[in-house]
C-alpha cells in the first residue's frame, strides 16, 4: 500500500464504520437474529414480502438509509466546504458556521420554507436553491467586511462573520415569531436537526452537493498556489479571479444544500480539516477530499450520539457538534495566537 492512499483508506474504513452504525443504532432495535434473517431475505429477493422481515426492511430502507446517507451528504458538504474556506481565505478559523454562510443559508431556507412549497421533488429543490442565494450574499458581505487591504485578517474575518451571522439569525427569529403550522419545524431545524423523511431530500441534495464538492477536489492545486498571496499566485499563471470565484460558488453551494435538509450544524467544517491537517498535511489535493471522508463520518458519529445521549429522547445534532467544536475553536485560536507572536 502507498503511503499516499493509506490517509484514505483509513478514512474510508471510519466511514464504512459509521454508516453501519448509523443503520444499526436507533429507537428500534435489532437483535443479531433479525440481522441475519435480514441478510437471508435480501439475498433471495423476499425482503419486503416476507412477514418476518418486511417491518424491519421498511425502517431501514425508508427511514435509516436514507437519514444516514443525507447526514453523510452535509458531513461530507460542511467539512469539504471549511477547507475550501481556509484555503481561501488563509485563514485557520475560516468555517461555513463561524464567517456566517451557514445563518444566510438557514435564512434563504426559512424564507423558502414561509412558502410552503409542496412536498416533491421540484418543491424540495427551491428550498437549497433560496439557501444558496442567501450563502452566496452572506459570503459577499462577510468579504467585503472582512478584508484589510488586500488580505483577509483573521480579527477582521471573525468579527465580520459574527455581525452577518447575527443579522441573518435575528432574521430568521424574526420569521419564526410569525410562523404558523409547518414553519415551527424550523426551531428544531435551526438547532441541527431535520424531521424530514424519506429519499426525496436525499435526491433534492445531490444535484447541488456532488457538483460542488467534486469543483472543489479539483480545485485543490489552485488552492495551493493561492497560499502564496494573490500577486505571487498570479506570477505562477493562476487565474486568481476565476479561481476565487469558483471555490466560493462551490463551496456556498455544497453549504447551502446541507443546510438546507439537515440545519444549522456548526464546526464539522473547522474540526475535520484541522484533524486532517495534522495527521496528513496542507496539501489541498489530498487536504479537500480527506476532508470530506472525514467530515461525512463525524457528523455520523454525532449523529448517533445524538440519538442515544437522552434516548428514547433525540437531540438535534448541532447540539453535539457545537459541544465538541467550541473548545476545539478555542483551541484553534490560542494555537493560531501562539503561532503569529513566535
């Protein structure tokens, strides 16, 4: 095995851990036995007419597999997306959640959500696409306030961020005080959690997540570069400008599709490509699709725990995520402190 691929055969082994987990991990339960009786009935064709199994096929195939695989989806969207950001911005604390694409995100949702659109797959693809509109200002604004001369100072950065997130928040508070009926899902919605079902999310996702993930895999040498400063970068040949404007189109939109479907989740994109950084190293060839394996198995994980912490009890999974990537923001801070007074 080449050391180059053993980063992603371990992750990809993580991943393959948690999605069974996912599965197998809810509020009914499923002895081995029924596992294996399960097994036995997929292999003869027989899964959904016999009796025995039927009931548990309905649970895994309508409601586990396809929750687990759009967690996976925003898991992969969010961290593929905060490395992207901080290759960008050359900055550490860079995340969809903490510079506030997530809150103009969540608006544009709620916005959308306000009309109620009906549940298909046309209604489902309105909703990520007010979300991208609302990322996409959010990310303008946060770069327009952010920027100190021609850098983006990390201060500058975060507090603008806030002052947009904050607004866009206050907002979307607003909307919610004047919901009736199907809105006041979007309180548990904001926290991190979904209470939609089924695989119509899951397809209204892919056609904004997989295009915007695989852009920025292959915007992973620009990226590069770009963490020379922008003159330099431009001395190399690069396409500084197109190459901005593509990770930032890609990484709003992969942003703004799992926002869309599963809420607010903050730090799966500051802790994964951290972690990944670490253990592997900043080149972002590697960095981006590392980050990604790596983001669609915490939030997995996560996911889990914030099933079984209160069970039979759910906690939006924000919650979890939030617990663990606040002190791993404080952390990051204080490291990135301590690196620009050595």
């Amino acid at each position: 095995m080449k050391t180059t691929a053993r980063p992603f055969w371990i992750l990809l082994g993580i991943l393959l851990a948690a999605l069974l987990l996912s599965v197998g991990v809810g509020r009914v339960s499923v002895a081995p036995a029924e596992w294996r009786a399960l097994l036995a009935a997929i292999m003869d064709g027989t899964v959904f007419t016999n009796p025995q199994t039927a009931p548990l096929a309905s649970i895994l195939f309508n409601l586990r597999l396809p929750r687990t695989a759009l967690v996976a989806l925003a898991g992969a969207a969010l961290a593929g997306s905060g490395a992207a950001y901080q290759g960008l911005f050359r900055n550490p604390l860079a995340d969809p959640y903490l510079i506030g694409v997530a809150s103009g995100a969540g608006l544009g949702a709620v916005l959308a959500m306000s009309i109620q659109f009906p549940y298909t797959l046309g209604g489902m693809l309105a909703t990520p696409a007010a979300a991208f509109l609302g990322a996409l200002i959010s990310v303008v604004l946060v770069m327009r306030l952010g920027r100190s001369g021609k850098r983006f100072a990390a201060p500058n950065l975060i507090l603008a961020g806030v002052a947009v997130s904050a607004f866009a928040s206050s907002l979307t508070s607003f909307l919610m005080l004047r919901a009736t009926g199907e809105l006041r899902r979007a309180l548990v919605w904001l926290l991190g959690g979904s209470t939609l079902s089924g695989w119509l999310p899951v397809l209204a996702a892919l056609p904004y997540i997989l295009p915007g993930l695989g852009i920025l895999i292959s915007m992973g040498h620009g990226l590069n570069v770009l963490q020379f400063g922008n003159e330099q970068a431009q001395q190399l040949g690069l396409p500084v400008g197109r190459v901005r404007s593509l990770v930032i189109a890609a990484a709003t939109l992969a942003t703004a599709a799992a926002v869309a479907f599963t809420g607010v989740i903050g730090f799966v994109g500051l802790i994964m490509p951290h972690l990944v950084r670490l253990l592997w190293g900043s080149d972002y060839r590697r960095l981006i699709p590392l980050s990604i394996l790596g983001g669609a198995a915490l939030l997995l994980v996560a996911d889990v725990a914030a099933r079984v912490v209160l069970a039979p009890q759910e906690l939006p999974v924000g919650i979890i995520t939030a617990l663990l990537g606040a002190p791993f923001f404080l952390w990051v801070l204080r490291r990135s402190q301590a690196a620009g007074s050595a």
